[in-house]
C-alpha cells in the first residue's frame, strides 16, 4: 500500500454507505448477520440490500445488482458463495464502489483452482478501483460507528465498547474469540478486522491505517505470515512514529508451531527469528499467549503513562507475596531500588514490624488503617526512584467494607502521581475492577501477571528514538562495483574494508619473498610482530587439516621456512587443488571469538546474526538477529540479548570487551548487507573476534557467497 | 513429627470440641470470628467459649479458663494477645488439650523478646502433650466437618465447597488470598491451614498428614522456607507413596525473590537450587506463578486420571490457534504425534479443507456440525496414540445454542475415553464450565495454559516409581575409615575408586625410576600407550603455569626426560613447593568433560551437581542438582535437565556419549555422599569425562574437602 492509498481504507473502515450483496432477512444465512447487526446496533450510514429475489429485506428496499444502486457506495460486503462473488462485483461501475469485504470461502484456501477464482475477484476489483479485505474473512466492525460488517456470531453475543484499541487478526476463528476476550475483560475496541486468505489488504495494511486512524490508541495484531516484508516494516513505522504501541502476536515460534502454521496458511511465512527481530527493532511487543496478548494490549490502553523504565516499586500486605513478585521482577529484567533512608525509617516509625525495603511489606495493618497505602505509596514515590508501581492487596479486594479505602488510593494516586503507572494484584468484584481501570489503575488477579505485564511494557521504554524507518542508519555507500563470481578470504576481508568494518589486515603473497615483505609491511612501527600464515585456494576449505596454516612465525627466516612447508604439505595432502598463494596477516591478539554473519530472508532482506564462537552458536543456538540497517543502539541490544553475553562482560578473569566496538562493527556490517542486499546470499565472519575495552573488534577471516552462487 | 504424633494433628485438624480462649461476641474483635463461623457453618462438635468476664457468649456458657472445663477438649484456640498466650495454656491440665492454634502476632517475628516469648509457650505446650500450630497464623479450616478455626476474613465473603485439595499455607495473607482464589475458580476444599511462625508444627508436618487423609486427594502447599529439610523430605515422600501429588510454590526463586523472602522470614532458607531439586526429586509439581499453582491444583482435582505420557493431540476450529498451541507444546516438551493414516483420511473425507495432522484442524465445520467433534475425538484417539487432549472451540463456547453440543462431547468423551484427560478452552459462562468440569473435563479460557498444565502434570508421570524414600537406592557401604586431614588428588581419586566410581588409574611416583614404572603398568596388555605426568604438591592449584604438566608422554625415555623437566621447573618457578613426587596417569581418551560436584546443604544434607566444562558452568551456571542418593533413572533426568545436553548427544559431529554409564557415577557419588554426609564439605570431580557410547565416563581429577577445613 503506498500512502495515497489510505483514503481508500478509509471507505472501508469507515463506510457512509454499505451494500450488501446476498443479503438475506433467514436466520442463519450468512448474508442475514451484518444486515441484521448494522439494524439493531443503528448504523448510522445508508444500508443497501442487494438481492434479485427480494424487493424489501429487513424492510430495507432491496436491489438486484450493484448496477442497479443508483448512487456510489463506499463498501459491499459479499455474502455470495465464491462462484457468483467475481460476478456480483463485475457488475460495480468503475469508481462506484470504494471497497469490498468478502466472506465467503472456497478461494485460495482449498488449492489451485480456488486461487485462479481469487485471482480473478482481484483483478475485477482493481479494473474498478476496489479494494478488497478477504475473501474467507469474518470482516470487520468500526465499533465507534456501529459498523458491523461481519457474519461473526461474536457480536451476537454481545458487543463490545468502543474504546482505542484497534484489532486485526489474519484468522477469524482467533479474531472472533478476542473480540469475546476483550468483551470479558472490559476492553474497548475501535475497530476489529480479520483479513482472512489476504487477497489485498493485509494485517501491515490494516495496521498502518490503524496507525493513522485518530480514535485508535493501541494496536494489537495476529498474524500467521507476511508476503511484503517492507510493507510491514512500514505499517509498524507508521505505529511507532505516531506514539501508538503494537501488540503482536505471530504463531510459529518453535518447530512444532511452525510446521503447523505452515500446514495451516499458504503464506510464505520466512524465519520465526526475523520476525521476532523485526518486532524487538521497530519496538512491537510480541506477545507468546493469548492471555499476554491481553495483558498488554489492557495495561497499553489502560494506562496513561506507560513506565518510562525498569525501576519496579512493590509494596504488599504480605511479604511472602512480596518475595514472590521479586522472582517475577528478576525474571523478566525488572530492578527493584530500595526506598531512600528517610522513607524507609518512616515506614518503619509507621508499622514496626513491616520490611522497609522494596518489596516494602506494610502488613496486614494497611487493612485496618486506612491511609496506610497512600502514604507507603506518597514515601516510595517521593523521589521518583520508580517507574512503576505494583500493589497486592491479598484477599482484602473482595471486601466491600474496605472498598472506599482502595477507591480513595487509587483516586489519590491518580491525582498525585500520575506518571507512575500503577497495577494492583487483588480479586475486586468486576465492577469493582472496572472503576479502579477508569481511574487508569491496572488490576489483575495474579501477582506475577502484573509484574510481568509492567516488565513486558518497560521494555519498549528503552527503545525509544528508535523503531522507525526515519530513524534507521543511512546505508554505507560502499563500492558499488558488482560482486565477484567468488571469493578467497582475502577478497572477502578486503570487500568489508572497504565497507568500514574492521578486518584484519592480510596479504597475498604469491612466493617466499612477496611473504617476507607482506610479514615486514605488517611490521610498520619496527616491532617484530608474530604472524599467521594460511594458503589461499578455492579448493581447500579445511586448511589445518592439510598442512596449510602456520601460526606465531616470526622473522625472516622462520616466514620462509613457513611458506615452502605449507607448500610442501599442500601439494602432498591436496595434489589436485589450485594454489594461489599465501595469506599473510598478523597473530591475532587475545579476544572472545564472536561470529557475525548476514543471509537474506526471502520476505525480509538481509538479515545480520550475531553470536559467540563455539558451542554457543553451535550446541546452545544462542543468537540474536536484527534486519539491516540498524544503529549501535540496536546492534547494542542484539550483542546483549544473548545468553553468553557474561564472557563478553569479563567472565572467567578476563577483561571485559570492547562491546561498543562490537556494536559499531556490526551496525556497519548491516548497512553494507543493506546496501548491498541484492548482490550476495550470505556473508559470514568468523571469528569475529571481541577485544579488550578500548581496543576494538576485528574480523580475522569471512567467508562471502554471491547471490545465485551454491553455498 | 514421628509417626506416631499423627493421631494428634487428627485431633488438631478434625476436632470433637473446641474451646475458644479470648472468645467474644463483638464482630471485628479476633476472638469472635471463629465463634462466629462455627455457629454460623453448624460445626456438629462442642463450642466452649473460654472468657473470664463473660458467662454466655454468642449464647454459649463461657468458662473463664481452661483449668474450669471440666472435660478433655480436642483443640484451644488461642485468640488472646501473646503475653497472655502462654498464661491461658499454662491452665491447662497436662493431656487435656490435644492442639492449639495461637493466632496472633507478637511471637518470634518481632525479635529477640518475642522469640523468647514463643519459647516459653512451646515448652508449655510440649509439657502439656499440646501441639502447637502457630503462633502469628490465621488458623486452618476442616471444610467438610466446618471447623472454622480462624479468623480470616477471607470464609466471611463466602466459603469454598468440600472437595479433595488439602491446603497448607506458612503465609496467612498468601492462604487467605488462596482461599479467595479457589472460591472464585469453584475447587473444592478438605483442609485449610495457615502454619505462621511454625514454632511446631510446619508445612512438612501437615502436607504428612494430608497425605493421609482420606477426603484429601491433592496437596497444594505454599512454603518460605523450611527448617528440617528431613522432615521436608519424608513428608514428599510420604503424599508420593499415597498417590497424592503435591503443588508447591516456594518463594526465592531468584536472587531479589530470595532476597525479600530473607528480609520477610526468620527462617534458615536453604539454597533454592537445592529446593527445587528436592521437588523435582520427590516429583512435587513447583508453580512459579499462583496463577499456576491454581492451574495445577484445578487440573489434579478435575481430572479423574492425570496424563501417562507427553503425547498431547490438539484439534482446533482454528488452524492458527492450533500452530500457537504447538508452540506451547514444544516449549514446554510436549509431542504431537500424527494421527494414523486411515484416522487422518476420514477426518480429510468429513472436513476436505481440514488438516488432518496433528493439530487436527477441523474449521467453524465443527460448529455447524454437531457430531464433528465427537468423531474427531474418536478418530484421533482410536489407536492409543496420545496421553492427553486439548481442544480449542474459540468463541462458540460463549453460544448457548451450542451449549447441547459442548455437553454432549464433554459427556461422550468421558464415557468412551476416560483415560484420556481433555482440556477444552473456550469462553464458557461459569456455570457451563462447571457443568464440563463436573464431567472431568478441564476449561480454560487460554489455550495455551491448557497446554502447559497438560505439560506440567505429564512431568509426573515420566517419573513414575520414584520420589519415595523407599525408592531411593541404599548407600555405598564403602571403608568407612575416617576421612584424611587433606586430600591430594591421587588420596582424592582413591577414595572415588573405592566407592566405587570409575576414576583414571594414577600412580605417585617419587622419582624418574618410579615415573618409569607407573607408565609401564599402565601400559597393561603391551600396547606403549602415552601418559600424562602431573607434579603433586599441596602448594601449587595451578600446575600448568609453573611447568607442571606434560602430556602424550609416551616412551620410558621421554618418561624420565619429562619428569626431570617438570622437577626442574617447579623448582624454578616454585622454589618455596612442597613436592611429594610426580602424578602418572593415562592420557585421557576423546570425550566430553563434565563436571561433577557435591556439597552439604545445611538444609537437606549433601547435594550433588551435574553439569558440563567449560562456559557451561563458569558462564552459563547451566548446572543441575540432585539431593543424595539417588539412583540411575534420577541421574538421567539430571543429565538430560541441563541445557547443553546436546553436547552429549553428539553435537558437533562427535559421537554420542556414553550416558548410562555418566548417570551411573552420579548414582555413585550420590551413595558415596550419603553415607560419608557427616565426613566432607565437598567433592569436586573436574573434569568427570564422558566417552563415547559403550566405553563409559571416567574421573580424571578431583578435589575432596573435609568436613571443617577452609576450602
């Protein structure tokens, strides 16, 4: 969708006509539901029936044919069986109709036969400027406007409020059990959507409309896969540059999940991994369950002030509980800071026997005393040294005697701190409940809920500035000349020079004394420096392994000695392998070995890979991934995301790293990827190695594969 | 508590009379709640008030002490402040009173004094045949027989029905919180118990007596901390062997959570490591959050038989819901075999556009379709295939039209399959879900709690036979000869040796002749095998740095040759060592290097941990533990528990390794632990190496400390 487009989505979601082709008034025929709900809920817009054998339905007059309307429509809603779906819109004049929701199945869902039907309805609808949500889609509903062009029985059930959370699901099934969801926890809706088989309009699509769209505060998404990787980048863009937080759910995440997934939806799905480093970069929280998926999207749309960082303060009537919520905290990366001296000693002088310290444990004296929550809270707070506040209240919620007491704290706590998100852990009656949320105070049963939920949400804290396409680096503008059939590893170091990455510098040397002068070159400053050398051929990967690597030589003598024995040693163990020389480089120092790495997702482009050498990538898996291009900031996160990021730290003894330079080593890598992205398939460095503070990165070997070349 | 004190928690916990001390009939007081809650619930036994200015209260004849009851009474509450605790029980004559439960607070929770104080009512207690629950507790409720000994507010907002969990709570505002939760969420209830200050009786004591109570079928229990880990221990052992599971959150998981739980409970706490251990151990299901705590309590009562296995089916009306479930299920190791062929056919032949695989994905058909789900049911289940079943309905569950079906299905399965636990999750109106919980059948409105509680309780069974004392294996009856002062390597790996773990035959040798010997003996069969030579001295840790070490020595020139320069250099580098001779051992074969350890617990005695070389254990603290002793099936688990137990299946391209036999000298050590528990502090065996499949693991180095030497 390029931005012009939007208006067009506006028709759709937010029609001043609806014609509804296969209109019925029979019960149960999915062309009754959204005539009988835009009915009884007042849509407020012109209701067009569309049947040929009816004149009245509902006691709407009805027409044959989208021909027969007189005016222009903003939307039909198809409630044909698949066959006559093509048909009914062919009969749409050029520009008459703005957009059209399909429900019907029977299209790409069920082989090839129904995708070429699905082609067709495409083609029809784009000759006539139309654009398409579904086909096999439950629709949608602007619940603001009283839009219910659905045939989901959800509504039936009844209907949710209107609020600011705007809803899109690929699947209807899942869509119609969020829109009953959010009906159970009290959560408004501004528009709820499901796409369905994605002939058009996609989630990225209904996103970056939703991102625009002035009543929708928060955007929460199921998706299964995505086609158009830059469009989802842009739609999520769009979210972050306009202040409005995405809540996503994307099934297959493990294997198991993503066999499955792949058995469910056609979609070309890409890598479980990119899609989740696509979500941590443009700053979407990816929720694992359902039930997070809500807790996010309610304490998002709930609260005013989302935390602006991890400061957790707790306070409970019960220090067990306390202690348990501090698991949670840990858990999830939250800090818990004491409160200062002089707060402490006063909720010491307050309830003697109460723990001062955070988890503050006030006892269950809060209870029987009723300004003590206001003033543990007023003495944490003095000094802002939280950014969030959790409360448990035990089983006191569900006394109706003590409810003024917790009404009158969350009312205060509002008017005082307003910019400390609060939750409180208790089981207050639902009503109850629902006027603490309006006072924007989160409330959830279970104590870790609200733990996790402020951590989930803190996160996105400390990725602000970032998350947009705006502010995403400016590609490196390398050397464009084209890539080479194939690369030696001194081509392949020399290509990321020339990029701005570290490499260690090396030589090929075609004889003895060209490895003299290469070893004396690397010698600058006079200092007799170790060197490595290793032979150069296309034919030989494993060079150890065949004599062809000589390490720590130093001097003259010893680097002419090196260079027959790996000459000697090659023609014996590979007699076949063309030799073009030696490579000639300096003994790398002490460092943690990293491996850096870029491929190209099929969906997304080239992606940058990160990791630690040795049984960390390899046995522990233990790898982040960002999508180029990306600043240190993100290659900052990416380096501390993985489990093994200890031994970049100064585990075991040693030094710790020069993690900036490691960041800015692979920030400068995603941009060359990026730059480069059509030319290569994978590129590869390793070891990448880490060196003490101070002293940089550097790649001492890579290994570059053209695009199109077997890897 | 020995065996034979169990008949008096009967009298505690399921009392004939009951005397209130401090009883009163004015409402907020603490000594009237409980009064209150036995007439009010119709508790059948005697109710004596005890109150010295009072002749009736609440309209019964009141005694002013114990000391004036004329008969023996079963349980005294104490509900008076704790300085005239000790002085109301000291009235009483010795036998006659089996149980007190003292309410409140003033006790050892406020320190020194009031520890005195908690003394001093224990020794009263204790000379009076008393036993004591308490004090600083809300007391405990016998549901079915309505003793409300309590004064939780929590039963006065409603109470909880009879039913088969048995609740055990050191936190009273955790257990009134808990007694709110299982009201809400409709579980049945034997006994709740708040245990306080634990000053006699602990949560080990009445999880021991639940576990022999006939109306209780599942033990939930919440603990802080525990101060008799032997106790702990036969108490798990006991519910295992009476088929009763235990639910148990500990708190302290973490650092911060142990932290607080430090600052909140007097109470030794013991390393949660090792707690955790214990559960696993004892196969004790730990809930980290209390929202899964209620999950796991809900799944053990509801269903008639917990899952064999980890073969989980899911079908699903939603193809995407179904792949978030297998992502659950594969994060939390469930299998998700396919149906068979001919299952899968006829699901295809009802549903064409279905997915037959498991997640079976029977679309909205099933809605339209009554006996859709039944004979999907009944196809996947026709061949024994799966332990367990999920079933997602999205939001059909909401419809009362639909409501005959769900019944129907619910009521089939439990007729046909009634060894195949199901989880439905759907959003059924409460009364529906206890209408299908009656029948056995589990709701859950998040899909993928239903998959992690399957998962969570199919842990159980995969450790079926074991977590009983009986089922621990009998000590090593090794030379039971005192331990040694200070322990060389060669003493150290003798002393393995003979208890009977495979440790790498080594040789002291004082000189070169005797260095020649050593490697000539182990040269056994005639093959000239290369050895290892190794300087032994109490003052060098670092043996490589000082040019201690030499290895692939083979031949007996090189022997001497070796032994001469490690002489050389230790005295060079060391010259102030004291040098007892030369280490001779076998160079050690190709293998994984582990690392196997044990250390005492103050808490639970020694402990042995597992875990692999290198980062795994410096960087990772991927390590597990096991309380000793244990036997061969538990060292597996402990094994494959760690996160680089790919290694030792053959990562890398290296061969499997030899796993039974590392699960052996684990088993090993853990004997040898236990019989020598009282002699050493702890045992290192770094690296302990696991060869290849079919050739065993071996010791090569170890480190014992003894018990009161610095380590």
């Amino acid at each position: 969708m390029n931005p012009s487009a939007l208006p067009s989505l506006s028709r759709l979601f937010d029609p001043q006509g609806i014609a509804i082709v296969g209109a019925s008034a029979t019960p149960g025929k999915i062309g009754a539901m959204p005539v009988s709900l835009l009915l009884q809920h007042g849509y407020g817009g012109r209701i067009v029936p569309v049947n040929p054998r009816a004149d009245t339905i509902a006691g709407l007059p009805a027409v044959p044919g989208l021909d027969a309307l007189d005016a222009d429509i903003d939307l039909a809603i198809l409630a044909v069986p698949a066959a006559h779906a093509a048909q009914a819109l062919e009969r749409a004049r050029p520009g008459q109709v703005g957009a059209a929701v399909v429900f019907t199945s029977g299209f790409s869902e069920t082989g090839a036969q129904g995708a070429a039907e699905q082609d067709r309805l495409c083609a029809i609808a784009r000759e006539r400027g139309i654009r398409l949500l579904g086909p096999n889609c439950l629709g949608f509903m602007n619940v603001r406007r009283n839009v219910y062009a659905t045939f989901s029985p959800a509504p039936a059930n009844g209907i949710v409020a209107a609020g600011g959370i705007g809803m899109v699901t690929q699947s209807g099934a899942f869509g119609a059990y969020a829109f009953s969801m959010a009906r159970e926890r009290g959560l408004g809706l501004s528009h709820w959507i499901s796409t369905g088989n994605e002939a058009d309009i996609d989630v990225a699509d209904c996103i970056e409309w939703l991102a625009g769209d002035t009543h929708t505060r928060v955007i929460m998404a199921y998706m299964e896969g995505c086609r158009d990787g830059a469009k989802l980048r842009r739609a999520l863009s769009a979210a972050r540059a306009a202040g409005k937080p995405v809540v996503v759910t994307k099934i297959g995440r493990t294997q198991a999940g993503a066999q499955a997934a792949a058995s469910h939806t056609a979609a070309l799905a890409g890598d479980d991994a990119v899609y989740d480093a696509l979500f941590r970069q443009y700053g979407a929280l990816r929720a694992r369950t359902i039930e997070e998926f809500f807790n996010l999207g309610y304490a998002l749309d709930t609260w005013k002030h989302p935390p602006q960082g991890r400061r957790l303060g707790i306070f409970t009537i019960s220090g067990g509980v306390g202690a348990l919520m501090a698991d949670d905290a840990a858990d999830s990366g939250l800090t818990l800071p004491e409160p200062a001296a002089d707060a402490q000693a006063r909720l010491l002088e307050r309830v003697p026997f109460a723990s001062g310290r955070n988890p503050v444990d006030v006892t269950g004296q809060a209870v029987s005393e009723p300004g003590l929550l206001l003033a543990t809270a007023d003495d944490m707070l003095a000094d802002s040294r939280y950014d969030a506040l959790a409360v448990f209240l035990a089983a006191a919620g569900s006394s109706e005697a003590l409810w003024p007491t917790f009404e009158a704290f969350a009312r205060q706590m509002q008017a005082r701190h307003p910019d400390v998100p609060l939750a409180i852990s208790a089981l207050f009656p639902p009503a109850r409940r629902r006027e603490l949320e309006r006072l924007g105070c989160l409330v959830f049963p279970d104590p870790s809920a609200a733990v996790r939920t402020i951590a989930a949400v803190a996160a996105m804290a400390s990725h602000s500035g970032r998350g947009t396409l705006q502010a995403d680096p400016a590609p490196v503008t390398a050397n464009r000349a084209p890539l080479r059939e194939t690369y030696t590893e001194i081509q392949a170091m020399e290509l990321l020079r020339d990029a701005g990455m570290p490499a260690s510098p090396s030589t090929l040397a075609v004889d003895a004394d060209a490895a003299v002068r290469a070893a004396g070159d690397l010698r600058g400053a006079g200092q007799d420096i170790p060197v490595v050398l290793k032979v150069v051929s296309p034919d030989i990967t494993h060079k150890s392994d065949v004599g062809g690597v000589k390490l720590n030589v130093r001097g003259e003598d010893a680097v002419r000695r090196a260079y027959a024995d790996i000459m000697a040693a090659v023609s014996q163990h590979r007699p076949d392998a063309r030799v073009e020389g030696v490579l000639v480089a300096p003994m790398a120092p002490k460092g943690v070995e990293c491996i850096a790495g870029v491929h190209c997702d099929p969906v997304f482009g080239p992606v940058v890979m990160f990791g630690l050498g040795g049984v960390f990538v390899e046995v522990l898996k233990d790898v982040s991934f960002r999508l180029a291009p990306f600043g240190r900031d993100e290659a900052l996160d990416m380096i501390r995301e993985i489990k093994g990021y200890a031994l970049l730290q100064g585990a075991r003894g040693a030094p710790p790293c020069d993690v900036d330079a490691l960041a800015d080593a692979l920030a400068t890598l995603s941009r060359f990827a990026h730059a480069r992205a059509g030319d290569f398939s994978s590129v590869e460095i390793n070891p990448l190695l880490a060196l003490p503070e101070g002293q940089g990165a550097v790649a001492l070997d890579a290994v570059v594969i053209r695009k199109g070349q077997p890897a």
